[in-house]
C-alpha cells in the first residue's frame, strides 16, 4: 500500500507553545489530506480536510485559530497547534487520500501531543 | 454518509478464521465499502475495499452481498498479532470525501 509518513512522533511542550506536526504522502500525491484526533480507546474523530492550494474545511466545534493547517503541495500537509493547552493533549493522526476506482485513506503513524 | 454498525468486540483463538460483520443498511450506490485495522498508538492501516461480491487480497477477504446492505470482513488463521481494533468504512467514491469512523470491533485474539 501507499506510504504517508508523520513526524514527530512524540512531542512533550509546555502550554502556551505551538507545535507543528508534518504529514507526508511519500509515493504518491494526495490533493486531499484529512486530520483526525484519537482519545484513549475511543475512535477517530475527524478534525478538518485539507485541500492543497486553498483553505481546509473545519468540522464543527473545531477552532480553526488554534488548529492551523498547510497544505502547500501535493505530498505535504502542515496541522499546526497553537497555543497548546493540557486538554490540547491527545493523539493526532493525518490521512492522505489515493484516488482510484474506490478512494482509498492511508495514515501516518499518529503523533502523541503532551502538553504541561 | 452511509452509517455503519459493527460488533463492539469479538474473541478468538489462534488459528481460527475470524468473521467480522458490519451493517449499513442506508449504503449508496456509488459507495465503496472499505476495512482498516488499528492498533494502539498507531494509525489505521488500510486492509481491504470492495464494491461487491467478494474481494481477497493477502491479508483477508471481504464478502458482500448482493443487497450491499452488509459486509464480512474474514481474517484466516488468525495469530496472536490479529489482535486490533477493526473500523468497516462506507465512502461514497468522489474525492475528497473525508471517512467517518464508527466505534469499530475490538479482536482479542489468545492463545
């Protein structure tokens, strides 16, 4: 299957700081890219879709001032956290889409976000 | 978006074929049906997709039926390794369509 790559995979950073996770498609290009955020035992949640070359689309109840997202070419999307705060901690996992006859999601590998 | 329903969790053994089924009874006509496996601190990985009738791949096969109102995800002989949590995935097929995950089913697997 198709690779997207995700760093970091943990990062530790006191409240108030920002922190920027980098989300990759490394064989293929993805016009869309989607971010999701995973509480313990608990399913996805999807945060926003990120279209390259114009804005990502927010769900609802997600702050689009505190979650910024890039996606400034065909294998890179940028979610930036910023501000973070403790309730900010959580695990953050981004999807690139591979179009064919059934579009088809591959994930990076998720990033731990902790934030004291 | 279809909406999906799967068991919450399921048990086996090692070496037995594990059936896992999932409901969407409102499923489109240009949807696709689509399986990911998960494990902790991880991100899903993509298993197997299908339309209709039946798909193998590797790793498993995916029964629908003719109605398309179910799927069967079914792991042969699974191992120790099996052990993970199982999203079904109804998308309708046009880009950009973003995935909505259920609760999906959480395999044990034991020896």
């Amino acid at each position: 299957g198709a690779v997207v790559s995700q760093h970091p995979s943990r990062v530790i950073c006191k409240s108030g700081t920002s922190v920027k996770i980098e989300c990759r498609s490394l064989d293929f290009q993805a016009t869309t890219m989607f971010w999701y955020r995973q509480f313990p035992k608990k399913s996805l949640m999807l945060m926003a879709t990120s279209n390259e070359g114009s804005k990502a689309t927010y769900e609802q109840g997600v702050e689009k001032d505190k979650f910024l997202i890039n996606h400034a070419s065909l294998t890179l999307s940028t979610l930036t956290v910023t501000s973070a705060h403790p309730e900010d901690s959580s695990f953050y996992i981004c999807s690139a889409a591979q179009q064919g006859p059934g579009e088809k999601l591959f994930f990076g590998s998720g990033t731990q976000l902790s934030v004291l | 978006l279809a909406k999906t329903t799967q068991p919450i969790s399921m048990d086996s053994y090692e070496g037995q074929e594990v059936n896992i089924t999932c409901s969407h009874n409102n499923i489109a006509t240009n949807d696709y049906i689509t399986w990911y496996q998960q494990f902790p601190s991880q991100g899903p990985r993509f298993i197997i997709q299908g339309y209709k009738t039946k798909v193998t791949n590797e790793v498993a096969s995916l029964f629908i039926p003719a109605d398309r109102k179910s799927s069967t995800l079914s792991l042969p002989r699974v191992s120790l390794s099996d052990t993970a949590v199982y999203y079904c995935l109804v998308a309708f097929n046009q880009a950009g369509t973003a995935l909505i995950f259920g609760k999906g089913t959480t395999l044990s697997v034991s020896s």
